[in-house]
C-alpha cells in the first residue's frame, strides 16, 4: 500500500509519463481544478513539446509537508539535449493531482 509521498510520487511519476509521451490532453486531466484554466493542453504543448524525445525524467526531492499538498523537483532529460530542471506542486483533496508545473526547483 503506498504511503502518501508514495502516492504523491507515483502522481507526478504518471504526469510526467504523459508529457513525455506528448500526451497533453491526458497530462492537463491530471491538474487540479483551480489550475485547469491556466495549464490547459495547449501550454502544455507549448512548454514540452520543444524537447526532443526521447526522454527520461526522474524525481530528485520532494516534500509533502502537511500531507495534503507538497513539492516534487524533478529532472528530464531530452534525447541529445540538456537536462532541464522542473518543479511541480501538487494537492490531495480526492487523491493527489498536479497544480503547477515551473522550470527551476523550489
């Protein structure tokens, strides 16, 4: 059974799968409710699509701290290109979702 940074990491682990495979409609179902109108498919796209796939991605450091909402710094990697440095923030209100996505680590 997961704990909760368990369920947290295998949110953003599912978040991140989507935007690496280009699924931008799948990735923007997984954002919270009150962020939907601002991370939407379409800035998804524009953020990611312009990293060459394949890519690898992993999460370097997260902290959930009151245990309904937290942080997760994660790293991916595009084919032949530079990593880049994400920090994604996340809530549990019925299960844990995406609610921001910025480049750079909290």
């Amino acid at each position: 059974m997961f704990n909760s940074d368990d369920a947290a990491n295998a949110a953003v682990d599912t978040f991140l799968g989507k935007l690496s495979d280009a699924d931008y409609a799948g990735a923007a179902a997984l954002v919270c409710a009150p962020s939907r109108s601002r991370t939407t498919a379409d800035s998804l796209e524009a953020e990611f699509d312009r990293y060459p796939r394949p890519w690898t991605f992993a999460i370097d450091a997260s902290s959930y701290g009151s245990g309904d909402s937290g942080t997760a710094n994660v790293t991916i990697t595009p084919a032949g290109a530079a990593a880049q440095q994400y920090s994604v923030g996340l809530i549990d209100e019925n299960g844990w979702e995406i609610c921001d996505i910025t480049s750079g680590w909290l």
